[in-house]
C-alpha cells in the first residue's frame, strides 16, 4: 500500500478513537469523514446501510488512486465498538442479554468486550 493510503486507511480506522491527537492535516479528514454523517438533516432519516455507503464513497475518493488495504476490518471495528458499547449500556451491562440481543455466543461477547476493553 502507498504511504498516503497507508496514512488515510489508519486515519480512518481511528478517526474517532483519539481526536485530540492527530494532527491537522488528520483532523481536516476527520472532519471530511465525521460532517458526512451529520451534513444534512433528511440525512438523518436514512438507514444506516445508506450512511456507510456514503462514507466509503467518500473515503476512496479522498485516496484518488492508493487503495487501502484491510478496510473491511477497520470498518467494522468502527461499527461493531459503539454497538457493543450502546447495547452492554442498555442491558445495564448484563452480558447474556446482551449476547441474546447481539444474536452473538456469551463467550464471543466477552471476547470482543475484552478486545475493546469494554469489561
């Protein structure tokens, strides 16, 4: 992977982890990923399939022509943290009903708290 495209695919993956600390070029495309989420208020009534489409688009014409590698992966950490988070929350941090809600075993709950260090 080119070295922009490294840069970008990381950047992306953490863009919300640690905001205060990247730099400004890093938090310029933060705020390119973050403001399309938030940039229309119909936007707001739209699935959530339709945001993430938009963001991708929007991710790739950001690289031009470097392609990234393992977005996949640094998509879904960026989906599957908050949803384990909002979840856990709202079971008041009973793992079996979390587990149930998830459609996920309790053991690979725990797994994936332990890897966001949500436990």
């Amino acid at each position: 992977m080119a070295p922009h495209a490294q840069h970008n695919a990381n950047h992306f993956a953490t863009s919300s982890e640690h905001p205060a600390d990247y730099s400004k070029a890093n938090h310029h495309s933060t705020r390119h990923v973050d403001s399309s989420l938030d940039s229309d208020a119909s936007q707001r009534h739209e699935p959530l399939r339709v945001h993430v489409e938009r963001v991708v688009r929007q991710y790739f014409a950001m690289l031009g022509d470097e392609m990234p590698t393992d977005l996949y992966e640094l998509i879904l950490k960026q989906i599957e943290e908050p949803l384990l988070s909002v979840v856990l929350e709202k079971t008041r941090g009973n793992q079996t009903k979390c587990a149930q809600i998830l459609g996920l075993n309790r053991g690979t709950l725990r797994k994936k708290l332990k890897t966001y260090d949500l436990m």
